[in-house]
C-alpha cells in the first residue's frame, strides 16, 4: 500500500509545523538525512532526489539541514548558510525550503482541463493559511499574486503568501512563495518560507528552488 495515499496534504503539513515547533538540537540526531547528488551547482546549490514511489528532484541551497519524510523533502537554513548552525535552526523561524508529493487516485490519466476543473484556485488558496502559515484564521494571512498555468500538460497554482507575527510563539512576521503542480494521479507542493525581513535577500535562492523541480520517469 502506498503510504501517501492515507496522508493528505492538510495532515502533512500539520504533522511538519508540530515537528518543528518541537524540534531541538537533540532530535537531530534521530532525523534522516536525503541522500545528495554528488555535484554541487555553481550557484552553491545541490540536487537532491527523492526516492520512489513519487520520484523527483529540486535543488536546496548547500549548508542546510535536509530531512526526508514520505513523499517529502525539506530543508532547515541558518542565515549564514553554515551546516553546524542549520543543524540547530528552528524551521518555524528561519529560511525554510518544502517540497512533498500526495498520491490523488481520482486524478490519475485526467488531462490538464479535468485537472484544473477539480482542484480549482479557491481550493488552492484555501490550503495556504494552514499549510504555509499553521494558521487556521484566513484573515490573519495575506495571499497576493495567484496564478494558474500550464506546464507541459500539468496545472500550475503560484502564489506569494504573507504570514502573520505570532506573538505568544515569539514568530514575527514571515513570507513565502509556494507553488502547487498538478498531474495525473499525483500532487506535488514547494513551499520556501522566510522571516520577511529576510525574503527580498534570499529570493535568487527561492526563485531558483523553485524553477528547478523536476519529475523523474517512474522506474
């Protein structure tokens, strides 16, 4: 049995924001790492492959913690992009990289058209408070800028997304880019977060990130 298909991306998502909001230097001792290509880019950046049964890959910047879950890749930076101090970053508060995979067997063999008609862009912008932000309040989060297109035959929801400060978790505010495809029979989600004062100085970065996804053929 395919593990993704218990796990929606709703759950996903919560089990990661909790994770996190637990995590200390302690636990990552126990977290698994992702194995990396061998070659790093010469924008500092390495490719990181996912294994099956949703086989991809996406660059994250080197220096960064990187954990794997199912169907999921994730990366925990220090500002300073040094591996010692991403070992220690809490994944709330600083610049974070996502990427995760959920098996949808009533999309599997749609084309592009019966895709977008069943996950519509009010869908999509109503995951984003709670999967990007941990918010349940829609008023508390800002979503600008949401696009749907096509890429080679798959549908693509882009969104930029404003998180509001959470003063009794000591969280100021943060921002993100995120970006959702559509294929047949399975979802892919990126999501790169940052405290907004850091946002504009790491958008190469994230741009980057996200521009480099890529679906493997299935093996």
């Amino acid at each position: 049995m395919n593990p993704l298909r218990s796990i929606p991306w709703q759950q996903l998502a919560g089990s990661r924001l909790a994770r996190y909001a637990l995590l200390g230097p302690a636990a990552v001792a126990v977290t698994i790492l992702v194995s990396l290509a061998a070659a790093q880019t010469p924008a500092s950046m390495l490719t990181v492959e996912s294994p099956a049964p949703h086989r991809y890959t996406v660059k994250l910047p080197a220096g960064c913690r990187q954990e794997e879950g199912p169907g999921t890749i994730d990366a925990i930076c220090s500002s300073e992009f040094d591996a010692e101090r991403s070992a220690e970053a809490s994944a709330v508060s600083s610049l974070i990289f996502e990427t995760g995979a959920e098996a949808v067997a009533a999309d599997t063999d749609k084309a592009a058209a019966a895709l977008a008609a069943g996950y519509s862009e009010e869908a999509f912008k109503a995951e984003l408070p709670e999967a990007v932000c941990g918010e349940a309040d829609r008023a508390r989060v800002k979503i600008e800028n949401v696009k749907q297109v096509l890429e080679d035959g798959r549908v693509a929801y882009t969104a930029e997304v404003h998180c509001s400060e959470v003063k009794f978790l000591g969280l100021g505010e943060r921002r993100a880019a995120v970006k959702f495809l559509l294929t047949p029979g399975v979802r892919y989600r990126l999501l790169a977060r940052a405290p907004s004062g850091e946002y504009d100085q790491h958008k190469q970065l994230i741009e980057a990130f996200l521009a480099s996804f890529r679906i493997l053929p299935a093996s």
